[in-house]
C-alpha cells in the first residue's frame, strides 16, 4: 500500500506541475500531504525545511506579499479546513489569491479559478485511486471481480422472479406480463444495467397488483354487506299476550366469497 500511495503522490506532483503551479506553493500542497501520511513524515519534514528556504529567497526576490498569502493559505488550511479534507477536494479559497499573486511576480497571466478546479480534480483523482486500491486489498477483488459479483447477485434473483411467476402468474398484473416472456435463459445473458431495470419493474408490478387488490377487496365488502340494518319481526298471538321478537340482521356476520366483514 504505500509503495502504491508513493507513486500516486509522484504522479499528483507531476500533474500540479502541469498546471504551472508556482514552487512556494507546490511545497506547500506537499508538506500538507505528506502530513497526512505518518509514514512520511520524515519528507514532510524536509521539505518544510525547504519551504522555509524558499522564505528567505522570496524576502531577498521583493515578493514577501505573495508569501505571505501561500502562509495564510496554508493556515487557513491547517486550522479550519484540515488538510484530510484537501484530500477530497476541499480548499481554501486563499489558494486562489496565492497563485495569481505570483502569476503577477513573475509577471504571466493565468486564471485562478480555472487552476483552483484543476488542483481540486486532480486531488480528487489522487484520492479515489488510493481508495479503490485499499477497497481492493480489503476486499480481495478487482475492478472485474466486483463487477461479475454484482452481476451474479442479480442473476439469482432475476431467478428467483421467474420462479415466482411461473408458480402463480397473478403475483404482478396482466400488462405487466410481457416482461417475463423472454426465456429465462435469454434474461441472464443480460448486461448489469437491463437485470437492474427488470427487477425494478418487477418490484413497482408487484406493488401495483397488490393495491389492486386491496381496492378490490374493499369494493367486494361494500357490495355484499349490507348498506343499512335489516330487522324481521314476527308476532306470535295467544289469547291472554302478545309476545314480539325483532331479529338483527347485523348481529349475524356473513361470510361472503371467503370476505369475512
């Protein structure tokens, strides 16, 4: 791991090279770097000792302004940031003020803005590789494998949808029947993008029929149940009283087509 963090770190210094990054501030982003890295320490020392050279060159060379704004930078940096979060893109703005402050020392033109998005790219490259290294020595697969795992996963339970379809067809709705007419065989040759949109359809389908069915199911209650109670009452006349008796047809619960209400 850190034989492959250090030719990351020579590749980023190349690339920040690329982007006319003036020295005062190139050993800046290096000493913050490194200071991430406690297996380093030792270089993030060193070139601390040349940034502090360079201090002296740059008070001899009449360009202490644009110096002591690299400072601000990197103490802004330091004390607000953090420079584990420079690793993911997040600068300070000062940075901004730095290079073109030395851009105007060493009397050339260039864009701030459009350099400060170049070194947040490019950081953000510099720390996905390391992390997509470390995920695969955790992890003990590639790029590919990672995929085919995926890939595999998908295939059972695209799988597992066909069999549930084929016990019982009524499980999703009528209209929603011609995902399931290419063979089995067919779906699983399918790349990773198209078994991801089958069983999202699959889901929305099932969701679908199920509140079909619950709409139905209340519509077979109202329609059976009665909307009003119904009483019977019968007399029975004798000579000496009258005896009444008033039958509730609420007091029995029907059972309908298998509805219980």
């Amino acid at each position: 791991m850190q034989a492959y963090r250090l030719q990351q770190q020579r590749l980023l210094w190349k690339e920040l090279e690329k982007l006319n990054t003036p020295v005062v501030i190139m050993d800046a982003f290096k000493r913050g770097i490194l200071s991430c890295d406690p297996h380093v320490k030792c270089l993030a020392q060193s070139v601390q000792t040349e940034m502090d050279d360079t201090s002296t060159v740059a008070s001899s060379e009449s360009i202490a302004s644009s110096f002591q704004l690299t400072r601000e930078a990197v103490s802004e940096q330091e004390t607000q940031l953090g420079w584990d979060n420079f690793h993911h893109g997040r600068i300070s703005m000062r940075w901004q003020e730095a290079f073109y402050q030395e851009c105007l020392s060493q009397q050339r033109w260039a864009d701030k803005r459009l350099w400060a998005a170049s070194v947040v790219r490019c950081m953000l490259k510099y720390s996905h590789s390391l992390l997509t290294y470390r995920c695969a020595l955790l992890h003990s697969c590639t790029k590919e494998e990672s995929h085919q795992i995926i890939s595999t996963h998908l295939q059972q339970e695209v799988s597992s949808a066909y069999e549930v379809f084929s016990r019982d067809p009524f499980v999703i709705p009528y209209d929603a029947c011609h995902n399931f007419h290419p063979p089995l065989a067919h779906c699983l040759t399918q790349d990773v993008d198209s078994l991801q949109y089958f069983l999202k359809s699959y889901g929305l389908a099932i969701q679908r029929q199920d509140t079909i069915w619950a709409q139905q199911l209340q519509e077979a209650k109202q329609f059976f149940f009665p909307h009003y109670p119904l009483t019977q009452t019968q007399s029975v006349t004798d000579d000496d009283c009258t005896l009444t008796s008033t039958i509730s047809v609420d007091s029995v619960v029907p059972l309908l087509w298998g509805l219980s209400v």
